[in-house]
C-alpha cells in the first residue's frame, strides 16, 4: 500500500470510527455536537494559532493561490445553483443550497488533518493561508445569503446590517480569533512561554484525529433520506468538477507544486 | 487544488435550516460526498502526483 493510500484510509478511517460508534448507539448523538465543538472551538483555533505563530509561508504566491481557488469555487457554485434550479426545477433557495454545498470544501474538519497528513506541516501552512481568508468568505456569503432569501427578507440587501451581522460572527469565530491571535503574537515577535508552548501542543495535537471523529459522529445525524438524484448530481460536481477547475486555474496561474 | 477536491461540509447544511428549505438536499449531499470521497481524493492525489512530481 503507498504511503498516500494509507493516510487517505487513515483520515477516513477516523471518520469512519465516528460514524459507527454513534450507529451502534455506542455513544449518543448528542455526545457528537459536544466533541465537535470541543474541536472546532478549543483545538483547531490553538493548532491555527500555533501554524501561525512558526509558519514559513514559502513565499507561496497568496493571491494567485486564493485566486485559483476561490474561482473554481465560482464556476462550481454558479454550475450547482443552475443544476438545482433548471435540471430539478427548485426553487432559489435551494439553489443557494446547491450551489454552497457543491463549492464549500469542509476545510476545517476534514481539510485540516487531511492536508496534515498527506503534506505534513509545509502543506498545512498552505492550507491555512486558504482557511483565514474561506472562513470570513463563507460567513460572508452565508449572511448576504440569508439577507436575500432568509425568511425576514424583502429581497434587498441592506448593506449597513449585512456589514454588522458579519464583523459581529467573524470577530465571534474562535478560529478567526486563533488566526489573529497568532498573527499579532508573531508580528510583536514575542516567544511563548513554555508552560503555555506546552499547552497549546497538547491540544493542537488533539485537532485532527477529534476533529475528524466528530466529523463521523454528525454524520449520523443527517444521513440519506428522500431523493438522491440531486444530491449525486451535487456530489459529482463538488468532487470532480470543482478540482479539475481548480487544478486548471493553478495551471493557468503558474503556481508551484505544492500550493496546486 | 486537493482543498477544493475535499467533500462539502455542514455549512451548506446550516444555510438550508436557515431557510427553512433543502435540508434533505443538502444533508444528502454532504453524506455522499464525504463516503465518495474515500475514493476520489486518492485519484485526485494520485493524479496530482503524477502532473507535478
């Protein structure tokens, strides 16, 4: 087995144990949304924290890099919503359903210990100079969205609320506040105590293998229910046109290896 | 590239409870995705392997 097989298996493997230990009824489904916000707000934001503090960012290009992927991301989006609205004639809302679920990657839970373990730290130092700017798009995205369509909505985007509700939930996401928190110790040049150093080891340590079990655990909680065909069609798109789009645009954009 | 060829994650999910439609689909999606993924992140892998090392 080449070692790149093994780390897939690994980190679907990790996934996999999550998901049957909430089938089996081993561990509630409850227990799922404790260990997933134990991750997603406790390791994850001081793994991201640690990243940002020792990176060497390789002079990687960040803007051709955002740029090929966060077109991709477009083209995929923009493929879904008329997937969903022409193909399986729904409704605009859901088009905005399709299209975020067929362009968002999940690079918090997945993403991170995946990178991890396929690149190692140089390939995860990539990854989250993509995770600080798809995180602030994603809330974004998600508060113009509802603007648009939520249920209050009178169609219009009321630009000073939009504006207020998305400083108020990104200066409120542990992740941004990890990412910033780093950035500004690292810019004051400040060393880190080493009780501290220690702490922050342990539970970055902890970030992945938590995060991807958690990630199965939830799972459990939505499964497959009603009809598939949009949601295959979704999942082709997500998992297959999405990267060809974006391996096309890092072509195009000349980047280096290990950032395509 | 391998970031964006990763399975979709719970935000599309949040997003159809907020408006209160398409949560099956999403919800749906999000579970195929990440089972499918098994095997098509090792193509992606094994394709970019190929084009760049």
């Amino acid at each position: 087995m080449s070692p790149l097989t093994a780390t897939v298996l690994f980190v679907f493997g990790l996934v996999a144990l999550g998901y049957l230990s909430g089938r089996t009824g081993y561990l509630k489904a409850e227990t799922g949304e404790g260990v997933a916000e134990f991750a997603v707000n406790v390791a994850m934001p001081l793994l991201l924290f640690r990243t940002m503090l020792k990176a060497d960012f390789h002079g990687a290009a960040p803007w051709a890099f955002w740029g090929a992927y966060f077109s991709a991301a477009a083209v995929t989006w923009v493929v879904g919503h008329m997937l969903v609205t022409r193909v399986f004639g729904r409704d605009a809302r859901v088009g905005v359903v399709g299209g975020v679920s067929s362009a968002f990657s999940n690079l918090v839970l997945l993403g991170i210990p995946f990178v991890l373990g396929v690149f190692g730290t140089p390939g995860f130092e990539v990854l989250s100079l993509l995770v600080s700017v798809h995180l602030p798009t994603m809330i974004l995205a998600s508060v113009v969205l509802f603007e648009l369509f939520g249920p209050k909505s009178d169609g219009r985007v009321h630009f000073s609320r939009v504006l207020r509700v998305f400083a108020r939930r990104v200066f409120s996401n542990p992740l941004v506040i990890g990412i910033l928190a780093g950035w500004i110790w690292r810019t004051a040049g400040l060393p880190l105590p080493v009780l501290a150093d220690r702490l922050v080891e342990a539970l970055a340590g902890v970030a992945g293998p938590v995060a991807l079990f958690a990630m199965g655990l939830g799972l459990c909680r939505f499964g497959i229910s009603g009809t598939i065909r949009p949601a295959m069609a979704l999942s082709v798109l997500k998992l297959f046109l999405m990267p060809a789009t974006a391996l096309a645009t890092a072509w195009l954009f000349g980047l280096p290896p290990l950032t395509a | 590239m391998l970031a964006a060829a990763l399975p979709a994650g719970v935000n599309s999910y949040l997003i159809a409870s907020q408006f209160g439609t398409g949560q099956a689909l999403a919800s749906n999606q999000m579970t195929l995705t990440t089972a499918l993924a098994v095997v098509t992140t090792s193509f992606w892998l094994a394709i970019v392997n190929f084009l760049f090392v």
